[in-house]
C-alpha cells in the first residue's frame, strides 16, 4: 500500500509538473498574445468609438439643423394660414361688396326700365295726340278749302261756269 501511494503520488507529481511546464507554458504564451491582440483591438476600438462619436455629433448637429427648418417651416405655415385667412376675409368683403353692387344695379336698371316704359308710353300718347291734332288739322283744312270754293264761287261764278262746260 505504501508502494500504491507513492506511485500515485509520483504520478500526481509528474501530472503538476507537466501541467506546469507544458499546460501553464501555453496558457502564459496564450496570455501574452490576447494581451498584444487586445492592444491591437483596443486601437480599433478606439478609433471606431471615435468615428462612432464624430458621427454622433454630426447627427445631432444635423437633426438641430433639421428642427430649425421645421421650426421655420412651421412658422411659414402659421403665417400663411393667418394670410390667407385675412385674404379669405377680403374676399367675403369683396363678394359682398359685389352682391349689393349687383342688387343696387339691378334696382336702378329695373328703375331705368320702368322711366323708359313711362317715356314710351307718353311718347305713344303724344303721338296718338298729334296724329289726332294732325287729322283735324287736316279736316279743318279740308273744310276750310270746300268753304273756300264755296265763296270763291259765290264771288267768280265765270270761273266755275267755265269748267263745267
């Protein structure tokens, strides 16, 4: 038994010293590369986190350049809006302005109408009175010539006498 424990014991020291001259060797030369590659990285790193945050800035330094054009263009908006209310307003003053111009214009033609109607019919009523004045005129006239003849024989009975034969 004390044979089992020494060979047991001399394999559990070579397994430690293998494991410290092979194993711990590897792992050591393992350590030092992750630990040059981890420089290597952390330059890469470095230099992408750079880039990353000059990006960064440069975002939010267009996003505030992008939030005062909307702001501005908002401020457009509100101040068309409140111009073409007041132009809307114009407008409704204006087509108002035309309506009664419209109504007040239709009443004087209407009156105009109504003048020219009354003229015509006073026209009619002064020529259906000269035509009136004309004719009687005319049978006054005709009356006076036979009057006329009727003397004018009495006066030169030859003269008639002459015309009959």
């Amino acid at each position: 038994m004390q044979r089992a424990i020494a060979v047991i014991t001399f394999f559990i020291i070579l397994a430690g010293g293998y494991y410290w001259f092979v194993i711990d060797e590897s792992r050591s030369s393992q350590m030092v590369e992750l630990e040059s590659s981890d420089v290597s990285l952390k330059g890469d790193v470095t230099s992408t986190l750079e880039v990353h945050d000059r990006l960064e800035l440069k975002w939010i330094g267009t996003s505030k350049h992008v939030r005062t054009l909307q702001d501005e263009t908002h401020t457009h908006y509100d101040t068309y809006a409140s111009k073409m209310d007041s132009i809307d307003v114009v407008f409704d003053r204006m087509k108002l302005d035309i309506e009664q111009l419209e109504e007040r214009l239709i009443q004087k033609l209407d009156r105009l109408n109504d003048d020219i109607r009354n003229v015509s019919e006073s026209f009619d009523s002064y020529k259906r009175t000269a035509n009136r004045t004309a004719r009687e005129m005319k049978n006054d006239i005709t009356t006076l010539r036979d009057d006329l003849t009727v003397i004018d024989k009495q006066l030169n009975p030859e003269k008639y006498e002459e015309k009959k034969k």
